[in-house]
C-alpha cells in the first residue's frame, strides 16, 4: 500500500510591487510626444484668430505723445495770466486746431477737426513728493483725533494743480497716418503759443475795434468822443505794460519802448483829439443838430438814473459801515500799564470802504458829463448859426488823418506788445519739454497681452492632460504581473488540482507479524 506523504508547497513572492515609481520621465515624454502635435495646431489657430480679431478692431495702433510746461505766476493755484481758473482744455480748441491744421498743410475735408479734437487727451503730471503730501493730508483728516482734522482743514482745501502735462493724440478715426500724427501735433502745440499769447498779452479786440471804427457814421462830436474813449483805453492798457515792465524793453521790431507808446498816445489825445473837439464845439459843427441834441438829451436822462442809482448805494454801503462793528484785540499791559482794546479793520470792512470810494467817483463822473451835455444843449438850442461844406470837409480831412494815426499807432503797440510777452513776459510760461513722439497704441499691447494669456491658458490645459495620462499610463505600468510570477502562480494551480484528484488517506496501521507455518 501506498505512503501517503503531506505536500507543502511555499511560494516566495517577489518583491516587485516594492519601489513603484508614481511616474517616471520615459513615460512623461512618450505622453507629451502624442499630443505635441494637437497643441502647436491649437496654437497657431488661437494666436491667428485673436490677432485678427484685434486688428478688426482699430485701424491705427499708433498715438503720438508730447509733454508740455506752463511757467507763469499763479499757475500753482490753478489761475491764469488774468487771475482766472486756468483751463488747459484750450489747447485743444478748435481755433488752435484748425490753424494747426493749415500750418500742416491738411485739409479740413480730409482730417475733420472734431475727429482731432476728441481724440486728444490731456493728463497733468503730479511729482511723488506732493502726491505722497497729500495723501498724508488726507490719512491725517481721516484720522479721529478732532484737533488733526482742525490743523489740516485749511490744508484740503489746496488741491495740487499740475504745470506740466501729457498731451496725447490717438490716431485712431482719425484719418491721420504716423508722420501726418506727429506733424499735426507739433503743430498744434505750436498754434497754441500764438493763441496763448493773443488770450493773455496784448488785448487784439481793442485794437481790432477801432481800427475797424467808421467814424463817418457818427456826428463830428460824437465820433471825437468815441475815439478817445477808445484811445483811453489803450493808454490804461500801456500803461500798465510800463508798470509791469521792468527791463525798459524796447522792440526790435518798432523801436519803442512802452513809455515812448503811451507818449505817443497821450500826445494824440491832447493835442489831434482836443484841438478837433474844440473846434467843433467853438464853431458848433454838426452834421445834424436836430439829431445830436436829442442824442444829447437822452445822455442826460440815461447819467441822472446812474446818478440817482449810485446815491442810493453810497447811502447803504455807509449805514453799513456806520453799524460794521470792528475786530477788537486786546492787548495786554505790564505792572505799570493797563490793559489796552484796540480796533482792527477786517478784510470785509476794507471791502466796503472801497465800494463807497468807487461809488463816489461814479456819482462825481455823473455830475461832470450830465453839466457838460447840458451845457452843449444850451450853446446848440442858442446858436442860430449853419454848418458850412468848408468846416465839413476840413473835419473829414482832419478826422481821416486822426484816424490813419491811431490805426498805425496801435498797429505798433501790437508789434511792441506781442514781442515782449513772446521774449520777456512769457519766455517761459509756455513751453514744449518733450516734442511730439510717436509710441505704440495700447490697444496694441492689450492685443499681444490677449494673446499671451490664450496661450498660456492652452498650455496649462495641454499639461494638465499630458500629466493625467502620463499618470494612468504609469498605473497600468506598475501593476502588470511579472513573467516569473505568472510561473510560479500555474504551478501552484496545478499542485492543487493533483490534490484534488487523489482519494483521502487514513494514518497507516502496524504492519501484522508473519503467520508461522504448522509444524514440520
């Protein structure tokens, strides 16, 4: 009988699931190598459309840039060369524009000048020191200590106003090439100075009023009085040249100086001007006496209402003044002094004395022209003498030659004046620091920026895939089963289907002795 035995059977397993790589190199490259291709095509067809689409929308990628300065008194407040709000706007106004236009040679039909207008900007440059002054103004105000809010109350109130700024023209809708854009804005910022010093030099309307005057129009004596008036004015406005100058300019152009100007002006008044009016009120010329004593009488009426006007403002501005109670300070006194309450004007106080001051110079102008055209009514109404053809023409001769000197005279006094507001005055109020340039449009950049961020959006989203199916694609690597394994894992197989087969055996029993033969 068979020996029936125990098989154990062990199996030692590798250690091959040890160590596994959670991605290796070879397989990283070997996924992105397959999608290498899908992503260059993505690219390209992403970079040409948003590329297209930036050109669809603008013509022009291209602005031209200058920086401009204005160096003058009150500039720092924020006021012009009169004393008023500053505006900068007017560098781009249309007058400026369309003269810049001509100096350019371009036509109005081809390049509109609201087209250039709008799209020019203006941006003042504020240095760091007074941005960070004043943002710690405002921190401070913000703060709540009450007594910090007190101190810098006042100083809120000054806002910082730019002297240099950025002038900028975007040519697009503009018609305007990039030579044509850098042409045009130099010559509007040289237009500008021109009209700078026209706005704020010498004062053109006067003399433009003047000579454009028609003495034919008025009666003898009233054609006397409307060019002295006129030539009144100009005196008060040389003069004030002569004040304001205080390097005796004298024009290369003319030869003059400001006090040879008012000279000449003075001497016109009162030597041409007075001789033609006295001879025309000694001898009475008119050219319609009925016609000049109704203008007259009307004159009259029209003074005694200014007249009546101006009392009833000098009686208020008095019992104002009359009831004004003035600052009093007090100030005082040592051991051997008491203490001393003085009065002390205000700001308001002086302002009304200086109204009343005014308005009695109003009502003293008043009095002095109503005497005088009533006394003209008088001498017209009496005199029973004509006028004479030969006192007509030698007034028209003498008024012609009056009129040829006054127009010459302020033809100079332009000359003079717009010399020395371009050289001395204002030198350097208004100057170009950084000429017209041209630079690319933002909307250039924004394009290239568009396009920068598509394409790094799609490669993130290529290596994103890359990685996942680098990752799967090792998973499957670590846990394939090994040759060796499989070998051991059939013969295994193989021993258990044996036992399977073969019947179930008991323990063995003691073999039994040998029966011995019977006898012999």
């Amino acid at each position: 009988m068979l020996e029936e035995k125990n098989i154990n059977l062990i199996l030692k397993q590798d250690d091959y699931e040890q160590d596994k790589p959670l991605l290796t190199m070879a397989v990283l490259v070997n996924q992105t190598k397959r999608l290498l291709l899908l992503w260059l095509v993505l690219a390209i067809v992403l970079g040409v459309a948003v590329g297209a689409m930036g050109l669809m929308g603008r013509r022009n990628p291209y602005k031209v840039r200058a920086i401009v300065e204005f160096a003058f008194e009150g500039i720092e407040d924020g006021k012009d060369p009169a004393g008023n709000e500053f505006d900068v706007t007017k560098l781009k106004a249309p007058a400026v524009i369309e003269s810049a236009l001509k100096e350019a040679q371009i036509s109005k039909d081809d390049v509109s000048i609201e087209s250039i207008r709008s799209n020019i900007t203006l941006q003042g440059i504020v240095p760091e020191d007074a941005f960070e002054q004043m943002t710690a103004y405002q921190d401070l105000a913000n703060s709540d200590n009450s007594s910090a809010l007190k101190a810098v109350e006042a100083l809120l109130d000054i806002s910082y106003c730019p002297t240099q700024y950025i002038v900028t023209l975007n040519l697009t809708d503009t018609n305007l090439d990039k030579e044509q854009g850098v042409l045009v804005l130099d010559a509007i910022l040289s237009a500008y100075k021109q009209y700078f010093y026209e706005t704020y030099g010498y004062n053109q309307a006067l003399g433009s009023a003047v000579m454009a005057l028609d003495y034919n129009d008025y009666d003898y004596e009233r054609a006397i009085e409307v060019l002295d008036t006129s030539l009144e004015s100009a005196e008060r406005y040389v003069s004030g040249l002569v004040t304001e100058d205080k390097s005796s300019f004298r024009s290369t152009e003319t030869g003059y100086t400001f006090e040879d100007l008012l000279s000449a002006l003075r001497t016109l008044r009162d030597e041409d001007l007075d001789w033609l009016s006295s001879y025309i009120t000694v001898n009475n010329v008119t050219k319609d006496k009925t016609m000049l004593l109704t203008n007259y009488q009307y004159r009259i009426e029209n003074l005694q209402r200014q007249k009546t006007e101006a009392e009833t403002n000098l009686a208020s501005i008095e019992a104002s003044i009359a009831a004004y109670q003035k600052d009093t300070v007090l100030v005082t006194g040592s051991e051997n002094m008491s203490d001393l309450e003085m009065s002390q004007a205000s700001e308001q106080y002086d302002n009304m004395i200086e109204r009343k001051l005014d308005t009695q110079e109003t009502i003293s102008n008043c009095i002095k022209n109503i005497n005088y055209y009533e006394s003209r009514v008088n001498t017209l109404k009496t005199t029973s003498s004509q006028t004479t053809e030969a006192q007509k023409k030698l007034l028209d001769e003498e008024l012609a030659k009056l009129h040829t000197k006054i127009t010459t005279l302020l033809e100079k006094i332009n000359t003079t004046a717009d010399e020395y507001y371009q050289n001395v005055a204002f030198a350097n109020a208004y100057s170009v620091i950084v000429p017209a340039a041209l630079t690319t449009n933002t909307e250039s950049n924004n394009t290239m920026n568009d396009l920068l961020i598509v394409e790094a959006v799609l490669f993130v989203l290529v290596a994103m895939v890359v990685l996942v199916l680098a990752l799967m694609a090792q998973y499957r690597l670590n846990h394939a089963v090994p040759e060796k394994t499989a070998e051991a894992v059939a013969a295994t197989d193989a021993v258990t289907e044996t036992k399977k087969a073969e019947p179930e055996t008991t323990e063995p029993a003691k073999q039994a002795p040998a029966k011995q033969g019977k006898g012999k």
